[in-house]
C-alpha cells in the first residue's frame, strides 16, 4: 500500500512538474514568435489622430503580412490607465507620460521606447452658414473657463476623456469643464455631425480628419469650414489669422499644434519596435507627409534624370 502511494505521489508531481515546464515552453515560444515584422499586437491609439495610424498600418502590413496589429481607438484617458494596469505595452499618444505617470515604471527599472513621429494640429470647425470664418483663442479659453465670449458660444469635443479636450483645458488654465457652452460626444464622426446640424456650434477636431475623412464623412467634410485662429504670440499690430495648413504647423504660426509619439513599454525587440521604425523611416514619413500632418523629418525627393527626351 505504501508502494503504491509513493508511486500516486511521484505520478502528481511528475505531471505537475510536466504541465509547468510544457506553460513555461508556450510562454517562450509565445515570445519567440513575435519579432519586429511578424507576430500579434494591440496597439492602443488615441482616437483623435486615429486617420493617420490607419494609413500608415495599412501600408505597414501590406509589407509584413505576417505583422498582425490590431488598432484598438481609445480616448487618452483610458489609454493611460491601461498603460498604468499594464494591459497594454504599444499606444500612440499626443504627449508623453508625466513625471507622476512615468514614476508608477520607474518603480521596476522600465524604461519605454519613445519615437515621436508627427506634428499635429487641432482644428476649429463649424457650419459653412456660420458668417464668421475666424476666431479668436482668447474667446475660445474664455468659454474653457466659464466666462461669455463675443465669437465662441459653444465648444464641441469628441469625448470627455479626449486629449484635444485636455488640451484646451491646460492652455486656457483650468481643471474642470465648465457647466454651460462646453460638451463632449462619443467620437470625431458625431462632432463633424453637430456641426453640420447646428449652425453657430464650433468642433474641436485633429485636423488628419479633415485632410483625409474616411469615406462616408467626405461630403460631410466639404460642409464645414475650417476657422482661421490668431496667434497673440507672433501677432505684432495688424491681427493675423491662421489654418492649420501644413506650412503653418511647421512655421509655427498656427497656436493649437501638438506632437505624436508612439510609446513602446514592450521592453524587448517586437512588432512595436518594427512599427515605430517604420512610422519614422522615410517611407511613413511620406506617409505622414500626404496626411497633412508634418513629419519629423521631410522625405527626400527622388528624381529621375533622362539622357535623351
């Protein structure tokens, strides 16, 4: 009997012993298989600039077939917080980490990849039957804190965790969104919608979804106008306005601009590393470049040079 429960015991153990090895072999083969241009991926992106990444994933997989990367579009807020829950490692963001944020990696030595890839710009949109045409920022953060403003009266954004609202926030200096003049829908899609529908009503949008609309938003797009914005910090005299053309996001003129990093907390070689050399190589700056946004570095041009006519 003694025999045969030693044996029983062994047996256990044995499987035990079997079932942890054949997990801990999965796990590594799991790893293994990802490398730089093939495996899986959840690649968090904010949904403001949502176009951009689109366009140039696309291109990304249609290089590296065995690259499977699914774009999962997020407000920044939860974008961060599942940074911070450490369910997710790869996410595009319009700013990197703060000190507070970045403290909750520093705790176990985790040092991400950071590859800011883009300029963007957050456009003023409303109805073409709205006369005016530009617009002044100090009345856009007046309405920000609450206060009336002779150009703005009422301020539309696509979430109440969005980045662009977060934006405004900090510029115009406030913590809270004020109860009158200021709301928040579920996406980009419904502010171009409202817009349209209510005449006098001003969208905060990333310009990318202007410049490149997805297909069933192109005529909705062509309906809008675009406001030009001043900028009281090169405006000397005469008043100037500015649109968030490509040239006025890389001279500056243009305020309301932000950068585009895609963050990497992989902490080895994979595809969020393959993705972010690619977004930053010269083929998805090209990319980038088309887009409207401003690329960190302008593709060079090649040019053909024939000998004869």
């Amino acid at each position: 009997m003694k025999y045969t429960y030693a044996l029983l015991a062994i047996a256990i153990i044995s499987s035990g012993v079997f079932f942890a090895c054949k997990n801990d072999t999965a796990s590594k083969i799991e790893v293994a298989d990802e490398t730089t241009i093939a495996g899986n991926l959840n690649l968090q992106v904010d949904a403001t600039v949502q176009p951009i990444v689109e366009d140039v994933l696309a291109v990304f997989k249609s290089v590296y077939p065995k690259a499977h990367i699914l774009q999962v579009n997020r407000s920044e807020s939860d974008i961060v917080n599942a940074i911070m829950r450490d369910s997710s490692a790869v996410v595009v963001l319009t700013r990197e980490l703060a000190e507070n944020e970045k403290a909750h990696f520093d705790k176990f030595n985790i040092k991400p990849r950071i590859t800011h890839f883009a300029t963007d710009a957050l456009a003023l949109i409303t109805n073409k039957s709205t006369t005016d045409t530009v617009v002044n920022l100090e009345d856009v953060y007046k309405v920000m804190r609450g206060e009336e403003a002779a150009t703005v009266k009422k301020l539309v954004f696509d979430n109440p965790n969005s980045s662009a609202l977060q934006m405004l926030m900090k510029n115009a200096g406030v913590t809270k969104i004020p109860a009158n003049a200021v709301y928040s829908l579920n996406n980009t899609q419904e502010v171009i919608k409202f817009v349209l529908q209510n005449a006098g009503t001003i969208g905060v949008v990333g310009v990318n979804w202007l410049v490149q609309p997805p297909q069933e938003l192109v005529e909705d797009v062509a309906n809008l106008t675009v406001l030009g914005v001043d900028n009281v910090k090169i405006n000397k005299g005469r008043k100037k306005y500015f649109k968030p053309s490509q040239s006025n996001i890389s001279t500056g003129f243009y305020p309301l601009t932000r950068k585009l990093y895609l963050l990497n907390y992989q902490g080895r070689p994979g595809l969020g590393m393959g993705f972010a050399n690619y977004i930053n190589a010269p083929e998805g700056q090209r990319i980038i470049l088309k887009s409207g946004l401003l690329p960190v570095e302008i593709p060079p041009r090649e040019i053909e040079v024939r000998n004869e006519l």
